[in-house]
C-alpha cells in the first residue's frame, strides 16, 4: 500500500530544500512501486540484487515506465555486479577498489558509464558495511592514480547510514561526520568538478535530521509504503 499523503507531504519538503527522493522498495510489489510511480516517482532503491533484477524485467517489459531509475543501496557482492550493470542508475554503496574496478568493467562491457557513490562508515553498530575516512581517502588515491582505466565509473558522492539510536545528537553527529567526509573529499580530488556532488543520507525516521545536517538524497522506504 502506498501513502499517498506521505507521498506529497514529503514531496513538497523536498522540493523547497532540492532534495532528491529514493522511494526504498525492498520487500514490496510490483503495484506498490506503479502506485507510486503513477503519483511521479521515478527513483527507486532496492537492497537486494535478485529482486531488483526481477522488479526491473517486470518494468522493462511494461509500456509506461521508461522513465523509472533503479538505485542500488544495499551491499554490492563483486560477483553480482554483472547482474544489474546493463541498467542499474547509481549504485550507492561502493566500498572497496577492487568493487569498484569490477562495476567499471562490467559497465565498459555494457557499454555505458555507472554513477557510484561511495559507502562510508558513520554508526556505531559495528554490523554496517562502508569505507573509514581513511578508507575512502585511500580509494579516491587509487581511482585517481588509475583513472586512464576507470572510465566507465563516475564517483557521484557519498552515502551513509546513522546508527539505530535515539540519541538524535548521536544521529545529528554522524550525519555531520558524512557531510565533513563529503566536504573534504570534494577539495581534495578537484578532479571530479561537479560529478561529486550527492550526499545520500537519511531515512524515514531521520531524515529531517539528515537534511538538516547537508544530505541531498534520501532514502526512504516505510513512511511510504508502510512497515515491511
Ligand atoms: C531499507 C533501507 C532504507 C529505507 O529505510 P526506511 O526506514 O524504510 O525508510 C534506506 N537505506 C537503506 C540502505 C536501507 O537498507
């Protein structure tokens, strides 16, 4: 079931603040994501590479929906890269080289060119995926000592999810954190200009606080469609 009230309220907070919207749609059908998209959506994330490969032949056969984009946002295994890549708008949680080499191949043989962002690391729950500081300092290196070879990956930005807490100054932190990660990073690779540009945090419980704190891309899923 879609929210259509949530839909619009949402939309028009977004849109004074130009902010983009990923409706999350993991776990949910085929006529939930037209419901939406018959409202204007046009982004969706999906978590997982299989059922995002099913939704994706579903609408890639349906007349109407040529202008949906599918964002990747869950964690990237280097060996389904091959599955998404002929059509996959951005992938939101690159965080490694050797990943990022692999979406660069794949897309080469597509191809086309693969918008990522990469994932870095800012909750305290040790169970997330994503790059340190150092970490993603230390890829923006190899990507711009290799770049002659990488030509079919663009780096978009940033992406990071804050811990589970309801400690909002805890939230409020780690969203400034992505956004100091973002900001340094930016300065220090002048090569990608305006590429880098996308700061993808924040979802339906704190996603006021994300924007608050720099994010230009939410994710969000439930305030949508309903818990999963
Ligand atoms: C599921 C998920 C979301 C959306 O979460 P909601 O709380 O339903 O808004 C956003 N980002 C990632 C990475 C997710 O896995």
């Amino acid at each position: 079931m879609v929210n259509e009230n949530a839909y619009h309220e949402l939309m028009a907070q977004l849109k004074e603040k130009k902010v983009e919207l990923i409706a999350v749609s993991k776990f949910k059908t085929v006529e939930d994501i037209a419901a939406l998209y018959a409202l204007g959506q046009r982004d969706f994330g999906e978590n997982y590479v299989q059922e995002l490969v099913e939704k994706q032949h579903y609408f890639a056969n349906k007349v109407g929906f040529e202008a949906i984009r599918w964002h990747f946002i869950g964690h990237l295994q280097r060996n389904k890269v091959k599955y998404i890549a002929p059509f996959i708008h951005l992938i939101h949680g690159v965080d490694s080289f050797k990943l990022l080499q692999e979406i660069n191949k794949e897309a080469q043989k597509n191809n086309r060119s693969i918008h990522c962002l990469l994932q870095i690391h800012i909750a305290t729950e040790v169970s997330k995926f994503g790059l340190d500081n150092a970490g993603a300092f230390e890829l923006m290196q190899y990507y711009t000592a290799q770049q002659e070879s990488l030509q079919n990956v663009v780096l978009q930005g940033v992406m990071g999810m804050a811990s589970f807490s309801e400690d909002l100054n805890q939230v409020k932190a780690e969203f400034a954190e992505l956004k100091a990660a973002f900001s340094l990073l930016k300065s220090n690779f002048s090569l990608f200009k305006d590429d880098f540009r996308s700061i993808s945090m924040g979802m339906s419980n704190d996603y006021q606080l994300a924007i608050a704190e720099g994010s230009n891309m939410v994710r969000i899923g439930s305030l949508l469609f309903g818990n999963r």
